[in-house]
C-alpha cells in the first residue's frame, strides 16, 4: 500500500507511532493546510515522506500514492473521503465514517460503483483478541445482558464549560459524546451480534450537544447498554453475561488486548495476547491486506458492518432532536 495521508493531528501522529512496522505500508505523501507547514516539515523529516503537500487536490493528483486515510475532524470526512474516491484512490476513513447516514449512503454507493476499496478505521473490529472474544461466545450461553462503559472526562470539557468550544464537543462539527467517544461501544457490540431491533439514547445535553449518555440496543432476546462519556469518567469495562457464563473486559472498546471468560462449569479463563505495538496496528495489518489482495468483498462486507453502526447512529441522532 503507498498512503497519502490528509492530516497532521493527534491520529496521525498515534499513525507514526507504529506505521514504520508494517514494512509493505509506504507513506508516501502527507498533507494538510498551509498553517501546519512546520507540523509537515518536522513529520517528513523524523519518518522519511517523500512528498508534502499544502493543497489536497495536489495529493489525489500524485500516481504514486493508491490510498487516502482520512485523519481529519469528524465533520470534514465526508467531503474529503468523496474527492478521493472521485480520483480513483482507496480510503481509509478515521471513524466516525461519517457525520449522518446519508453522506455514509453516498460513500458507499460511489465506491460500489467505482469498485475501490473505502474502509472505516475503528480499532476494535480488527483486534485479535475481539476475534477470540466472538470465538468464545458460545461458551456464555445465551446472551442475557451485554453493557459497555467508556468514559473519559475530556480535556477540553473545561473549556466547553467556560464557553470556549473545541470540535469534539461542536454539534456542527459532527462532535459529542455518541460521535467521539460511545461509537467504539456500538461497533463492539454491532461486530458480535448484528443490528438492534431497537435504538433508545437518552443523552445529557449541554449547550446543544451531548456531552455523555446511555444507549440502550434491544435485542429481543437480550438487552445491550452502551455508556459513553466526556464529561466524567469511571473504570472502563465490557462485560457479555449469558446463561452458562460471562466475558469480561477491564479497559474500554477501543483497546481490546485482554477477557476473562468465566463459565459455571469450570474455573475463570484469561486470555491474553502480547499487546501490539499500538492499539491501531492491527487494524493497518488487515487494510494493508485488503488494500493489497483488491479483496472488494472483504472491503464491502465492513462497509455492511459500518452501515449497521450508522444507522443506530441516525436512530440516536434524531432521537436527540427532540430533547
């Protein structure tokens, strides 16, 4: 894969972190706005870019470079991952995919139609330990009960309380508590059990946005709580309870490296992998493979995953209207 990437944030630089891991990754181009000259400088000075640029249409215009990540503001995905499959090239989008389920739509209908590769980057769905996870599922039973908490009390809360309002906490910039923090949570459970029967968010708003809030996914047979939260914070814990076990996870769904599987015919199991290099490198790992083998139906079976995601997204959204 030879990435270009649009972008010189916090993501982007966890990217650099690990990228230079994965050996058949090339980054061969970086960009941003022409304020982050110095940021881009320093970048392809410390990892050996080849190619810097100001302007985005100059980096879609590079034959060298076959696949975009999207490491910008939730509100800018969109536009950006649209002009980037319009020139040809494979995305790679930083979750969430998108701010609404119609420009997700969009999206995915142009890179049928194209048939080039557009992937979300959401850690979680490519973790091995989540692979072990969905194998050990059947030791639990029946499912009864799945509740996932991830609360982080953000730095930036305090400036949001005193009226200075950063991205993630701007509803006109796709931010809050259910875009930022909860959809790890709904892509955790989503990826094991499929789409809800039914979506309830009941958020606390501040000044129009969601700051946190607890989403309910019924399930019929079992009932799933997805707490999200950037105004306080708490342990971070998963657990799946069934009828003849439980699975719990100590940390939140966006770094997923150890469960314990209890079940009530024989003692507690830990599992536990060596931690990768970074929480996102397997989920690199498997675009890098995707990207490689063309595998389109591999790419649009995460696209079905991600569509799934948006729509409880839309539900919760709309639901949010009326508060």
């Amino acid at each position: 894969m030879n990435m270009g990437i649009i972008g010189a944030g916090m993501i982007v630089h966890d990217l650099f972190n690990f990228i230079d891991q994965i050996p058949s990754i090339t980054v061969q181009a970086l960009c941003s706005k022409p304020s982050h000259q110095q940021k881009l400088d320093k970048l392809r000075e410390e990892h050996a870019i080849t190619s810097i640029y100001t302007d985005y249409q100059a980096l879609l215009n590079d034959p060298k470079v076959d696949t975009i990540y999207i490491g910008l503001p939730n509100h800018l995905h969109f536009t950006y991952t649209k002009l980037a499959l319009e020139s040809g090239k494979n995305v790679i989008c930083e979750k969430p995919f998108t701010a609404t389920l119609e420009e997700f739509t969009v999206l995915k209908t142009r890179a049928l139609e194209k048939q080039l590769i557009l992937l979300e980057a959401i850690s979680n769905q490519y973790a091995k330990q989540y692979q072990l996870i969905r194998d050990s599922l059947s030791e639990v039973g029946t499912v009864k009960i799945v509740e996932c908490n991830y609360s982080q009390y953000s730095s930036r809360y305090s400036d949001f309380q005193k009226g200075i309002v950063h991205s993630v906490f701007d509803p006109a910039k796709a931010g809050g508590a259910l875009m930022d923090i909860n959809i790890y949570n709904i892509h955790f459970t989503i990826g094991l059990f499929g789409a809800p029967k039914q979506v309830t968010y009941m958020p606390n708003i501040e000044k129009g946005i969601d700051t946190s809030g607890i989403l309910l996914l019924d399930y019929n047979s079992f009932k799933c709580v997805c707490i999200g939260a950037k105004d306080s914070t708490s342990p971070n814990h998963i657990s799946i309870q069934g009828d003849k076990g439980s699975i719990h996870l100590s940390g939140s769904s966006n770094d997923i490296t150890n469960f314990e599987l209890t079940s009530l015919s024989r003692q507690a199991i830990m599992s536990s992998l060596n931690y990768p290099p970074h929480r996102m490198y397997d989920e690199f790992v498997a675009f890098n493979e995707i990207i490689n083998r063309n595998d389109l139906d591999k790419a649009f079976a995460m696209l079905e995953h991600s569509e799934k995601v948006m729509q409880v997204i839309d539900s919760a959204q709309k639901q949010m209207l009326e508060h």
